[in-house]
C-alpha cells in the first residue's frame, strides 16, 4: 500500500512538472529577443510579408491564448508544423527522439552493469592500486565535459588511428543499429562520462556495506567472500545505486544534445540544436517537453526498480 500511493504521488508530482515546464518553455521562447516571422523571412522582407506570416503563424494573438491552443493541440498528438521544415512535427520528433532512445538505452545498458562491477572492485580493497586507478579514472572523466571527451576520441580513433568514423552523419529515417560502427564513439563517449559518478556511488555504498554488522556475521560464519559481496552487501548497496542511475538519466539526455550534434547523430539533441539555431519554436517547444517527460519518466521507472529490489519499502 505504501508502495503504490508513493508510485501515485510520484505520477502526480511528474504531471505537475511536465505543466510547469509547458509553461515556463512557452513563456521564454516566445519571449526572447528578435521576431520569428522576420527570421524565418529573412532580413530583406518587407514589412506586409513579415506582417502576413505572424498573422498566420498566430503571433498577433494574446500569448495565454496560444498557449491555451498549443497544449490542447499537444494533448491529442499535435505539436504544430516545423517552422524550418514546414512539416507536421509529431512524426519528425517521433524518428529523431527512436535514435535518441537507441543511443540513451545502449548507453545505460553498458553503463550501469559496468559501473556497479567496477565500485565493487575498488570497494573491495579500497586505498589498493586498482582501486586508486578506478577512483582517479572516475574524477578525470568527471571533469572533462562531453565535447571534450568526444574531440579526443575522434582524434584518437578516427585521425590517429582511423579505426571508427568520426561522423555519425545519416538519414533521421534510417535504423541507427545498421550501422553499428557509427555508434561506438557517441556510446563510448556518455559512457564514460556515466561512469565516474555511479561507480564512486557504488564504491561508498559498498565500502559501507562490507563494514556493517550483518556483513561480518556471514564472514564469522565461513562463506565463501564472493557469496558474502554478491549475496548478503550488493543487494543493499543496489537500491540507492539504481536511484542515483535513474537521477543521471538527466546527464545522458543532456548529453545527447552535445554528444549528437558533434558527432552528427540525427537524434532529438541534434534536431533540438538545429531549431534553436532557426529560431524554429514549435519545435523547440515540442523537443523540450518530450525531454522532460523522458528525464520524468526515468526518475520514476528507476524509484519503482528500488522500490522492488528493497523490500522494507514496499510495505
């Protein structure tokens, strides 16, 4: 029971957020400087041409009242037309945000798994040499943002050594997964960076678990030590873990606007970029409220798997 009404909540609370950032994102966009019908006309229109387009883009209309139109039109699938490519954007944002969630799932797939193997390494001897290897690997990556990361891989794989290509450039329609070599970088790249924070998670949590009572009872009692880590420590450092997986959900989505436009991977991040650059608003709108949600989402998918994996919280 307590489960379910803390799942509840965390719906309500995630509809809640997806309103106020509907909100926040018309607001602001709508709000920045320079006129939209000018920069999609260009600097040499007249002043009738660029008066006929922001009356039929609905931009001489109350701001409340576009708005009040734009999430009902959201709410049955309509996110407008592209201002940049002058089509329905809902079918546009459904491929691009498919390769995104390709590159996301990969990513958090080889994560995850290998950021908890390796917190557990270093935990095990903490102050040893692989365990100061894993810890200064995780704070050097940390430190680097992605484009910096992904400028080193491609100038290690892709110049000095060309062994991967160094542009994920293809059609927003065609399957990512048929050309898998295109991508190993941008994977590798929000790997890394996915790593340094969840294994050092995973390394405290650890630490702890090997210190606490019930850990040294079952040694007292003669188990073998990898029944002792996998058994009676992981299970209880795990929850928290996978919390802490879900919070970074918001770095590989975030992530994914750098990594995908220096790679030129046609995903949301890339197409995201582009609007912005257009002053394409429609789509800039549409972009941001399906990260939210996806970034909402993972909270609460990653809260239900801790919820299963503790028992004492489920009640």
């Amino acid at each position: 029971m307590i489960a379910l009404t803390f799942i509840l909540r965390r719906c309500v609370m995630l509809v809640l957020v997806l309103v106020a950032v509907s909100v926040l994102t018309f607001g602001i966009v709508n709000v920045l400087p320079g006129d939209v019908a000018t920069a999609v006309l260009g600097d040499m229109a007249s002043p009738e041409m660029v008066e006929a387009v922001r009356e039929r883009m609905g931009l001489d209309r109350p701001l409340d009242a576009r708005y009040l139109e734009w999430v009902g039109g959201v709410l049955h699938g309509d996110f407008g037309r592209s201002l940049q490519h002058g089509q329905p954007i809902a079918p546009m944002l459904l491929g691009r945000l498919g390769n995104s969630a390709i590159l996301g799932l990969i990513t958090l797939g080889i994560a995850a798994p290998l950021s908890i193997a390796l917190g557990v390494l270093a935990a095990l001897r903490p102050g040893h040499l692989l365990d100061r290897a894993i810890s200064s690997f995780a704070v050097g990556a940390h430190a680097m943002p992605e484009y910096v990361i992904g400028l080193l891989a491609i100038l290690c794989f892709s110049i000095w050594l060309p062994l991967l290509p160094g542009s994920s450039l293809m059609d927003p329609n065609e399957n990512p997964l048929n050309r898998p070599e295109a991508l190993v970088l941008p994977v590798g790249v929000l790997v890394i960076g996915m790593l340094a924070v969840i294994s050092q998670v995973t390394r405290a949590g650890m630490i702890q678990a090997l210190g606490s009572p019930y850990v040294r009872t079952a040694t007292l009692k003669g188990l073998p030590r990898w029944k002792v880590v996998l058994k009676h420590a992981l299970p209880n450092v795990l929850p928290p873990t996978v919390t802490e997986i879900g919070m970074y959900c918001g770095y590989v989505i975030g992530g994914l606007v750098v990594v995908e436009t220096l790679f030129s991977y046609a995903g949301l991040g890339q197409m995201m970029t582009n609007a912005v650059s257009y002053r394409d608003i429609p789509t800039i709108q549409a972009g941001v409220l399906v990260v939210a949600a996806a970034y909402g989402i993972g909270n609460l998918l990653a809260d239900v798997a801790a919820l299963l994996l503790n028992p004492r919280l489920r009640g």
